[in-house]
C-alpha cells in the first residue's frame, strides 16, 4: 500500500508550480509503472466536492481509491 499526496490534477498543477503537491495522475503513473498493489490518494484540494471526487474515482485503475473522511475500506 502507497499513500499518495494528490492535492490536484495534472491539469491544476500548471498554475500551482512550485506549491509542493503533486497530482493524482502523478500517483497513477508511479502505481502502473511500479509492483505496487494498491494506493491510496490523499490530501485533496479543500475546493474538491465528493461529487467531483466521485467523478474522479471512476477515472482510477482498479487498486487506486481516494480517500475520504471517514472513509472505510
């Protein structure tokens, strides 16, 4: 299991250069390229709604989940 700071997408991380986060598509990219089984993202923008977090999630390989508060496996 990796935990992956994924505080933004690949395409809001352009205007945040140099804030110190990375992007889920980021984590994604190191999980299918490493012999890692699962991954867990974290440490999402505060502007992110579960609505959009849901949209998010279907876009993840099987393995990859968002984390919530109080989230339960």
């Amino acid at each position: 299991m990796v935990v992956w700071e994924g505080m933004f997408t690949d395409a809001e991380l352009g205007r945040k250069a140099r804030w110190g986060h990375s992007s889920i598509e980021q984590g994604v990219r190191v999980f299918e390229n490493a012999d890692i089984a699962s991954m867990m993202i974290t440490h999402h923008a505060p502007t992110r709604t579960d609505a959009m977090l849901d949209d998010l999630q279907s876009l993840l390989p099987n393995g990859v989940i968002l984390t919530r508060d109080q989230f339960s496996m």
